[in-house]
C-alpha cells in the first residue's frame, strides 16, 4: 500500500503546474535527490518496525511478545544502516555525475527502428532480432532472447528482451527488458517487467519500471563510445530501479565458453545505488556482447555458453 501511495504522490506532483524549490536544491539536484531518497528509506525503516510491532501485540505470549519485540528491533537497527550505506554511495556518486538535474531528452525522431538497429548494431550491445544468448551462474541458467515484439515507451519503438533464470529446470526469474538504439549508437534503456518466482508462483515484481511512468527515466545501457571514467545512469526510477555503471576500461581481455576478447573488451562496474554492497564487473565483446559477469560480493562469475544464430 506504501508503493501505491508513493505513485498517487509523484503523479500528483507531476501534475502541478510549479513546484517550489530552494536555492540548495536547485543547484545541487543530484545530492537533494539522494537526501529525498534517504528520507524514504528511513521512512520505510520506521514503517516496517511499526507494522512488526504491530503483529506482537498479537502473540499468545509475554515470552513470544519480547522475542518479537527483539527481532523487531534488529531488523530496524539492520535497514537504518543499510540507509547510512545507501547515503555514502550517493554522494560518490553524484561527485562522479555532478550537480546537475537528471532529464534526458527523448525525442523519438532519434531513435532507430528495429531493423535500421540490426543493420547498424552497437557492437558491444547488438540488438539483433532472433538471437539467443545462453549464460551460467553456478546451478543457474540464464537465456536471454532478442525477440521480435515491440513495445511502445514514451513514442519510442522499443525492442523487447526477454530474459529468463532457470534453476533445476524451473524458472525463478522472468524478465521484458526494453531497450531502444539512438542514432548515434548508444542503447537506452527504457524499462523492465520482473518477475520473480518461488514454486512456481509469482513471489515479486520489485524493479519493474516504465520510462514516462510516475516520474521514472530512461537510462543508458551502452554507450556509443565508451570512456574510461564515465559514469552513467542506467536506470532512473527512485527508491524501486537505480542501476548505475562506470566503465573500467576499454581494453580489456578475458575468455568464456562463448566469446573472448583480447584488449577489446569494455569493462563496466555496474553498481546500485539502493543496495551499495552490490556490485558487477561485466565484460562486453565487440560484436558480441556481454560474455562476462564477476560479483564483487562473491566472485560468482556468470559466463556467456553460447550465442545463436
């Protein structure tokens, strides 16, 4: 009921004709941003407690009551820090991006269709309608489709791909990834459609986001020409999908079943700005694409198996 709620106010302050600001706040849009981020998260914090505490009072128990009580506590200590870590990596990242607001221009006139995408892919993320990308993490298998469906965002025609985590032969994750190439070859990445999975039923759809949608932005997933330090947004829909990447190198090497690249490879660290101890260093080949995916967290490495056609 939070998130719905939290919608029915950002539609509403979209729909007003002004909305007032201070000096600070205008002139450092990134790190104000990050603050109206971090007081939710406290928000959400104090929320959770509130309802934990909540189903307490309703144990048979004094014993039950205290313990509910305890873990009600910790689990509020535990998202209060996770909100202190959420707000060092903001500020790293907006010394990375600067001060400015974030509001790409989207003009659908410059955006490729997608056959004209297919004729003249960029080379590190190919759009290619057809081809099928096969990846494994450990027991998972991940395949990731470039289908031939469309989908519509903001009057732009996306491309639609599908990706899907299977474990054991049953799904635990169902993803439309939409994604759209500028004519000047950058790929941005106008929204998703998750779907999470436990026993065959549908446990979440966290993440999910719509460019054009209660004040969510298309970011971008690829860039044309790729510089080392740029840092990017590839995702921009607060406190649900805020995906970001810093590019490492452009020379870099590495070999996986389904690709190599030998000081070719662009190396991105993608990071979250909701969950900072998360982070990947992804390895894209030149007329191939991702083949390469290392956790920081874990080192679990995800390697590309195969490519087709």
């Amino acid at each position: 009921m939070r998130t719905t709620t939290r919608g029915i106010l950002v539609a509403t302050c979209f729909g007003l004709g002004a909305v007032v600001t201070s000096p600070a706040e205008a002139a450092d849009a990134c790190k104000s941003t990050g603050k109206a981020v971090i007081d939710a998260c406290k928000d959400d914090a104090n929320a959770d407690r509130s309802i934990a505490l909540g189903y307490c009072f309703n144990l048979p128990t004094k014993e039950t009551k205290k313990a509910c009580r305890a873990a009600a506590k910790a689990s509020f200590a535990e998202a209060k820090e996770e909100c202190s870590d959420q707000l060092d990596g903001r500020k790293a990242f907006c010394e990375a991006v600067g001060k400015d607001p974030y509001d790409p221009q989207i003009n659908p006139a410059n955006f490729l269709s997608p056959a004209a995408t297919a004729a003249a892919p960029n080379p590190y993320f190919p759009l290619v309608v057809g081809t099928v990308r096969t990846y494994q993490k450990g027991t998972e298998t991940i395949v990731v489709t470039v289908t031939d469906k469309t989908k519509v965002i903001q009057g732009v025609t996306t491309i639609v791909v599908h990706d899907v985590v299977s474990e054991g032969g049953q799904p635990v994750e169902d993803t439309d990834d939409y994604y759209a190439q500028h004519t000047d070859g950058t790929v941005w990445y106008f929204g998703e459609l998750s779907r999470d999975f436990e026993d065959g039923d549908i446990v979440s759809i966290d993440g999910s986001f719509r460019a054009g949608v209660d004040g969510a932005k298309a970011g971008i997933i690829m860039l044309a020409a790729p510089a080392v330090g740029t840092v990017y947004r590839q995702e921009f829909a607060l406190d649900e999908a805020e995906d970001a990447a810093e590019v490492l190198s452009i020379t870099g090497t590495e070999t996986v079943p389904g690709g190599s690249c030998s000081g070719t490879c662009v190396v991105t660290r993608d990071f979250n700005l909701l969950d900072p101890g998360h982070e990947e260093t992804k390895y894209y080949a030149p007329g191939i694409g991702l083949i390469l995916e290392i956790s920081s967290e874990t080192g679990a490495r995800t390697e590309l198996q195969s490519v087709t056609p």
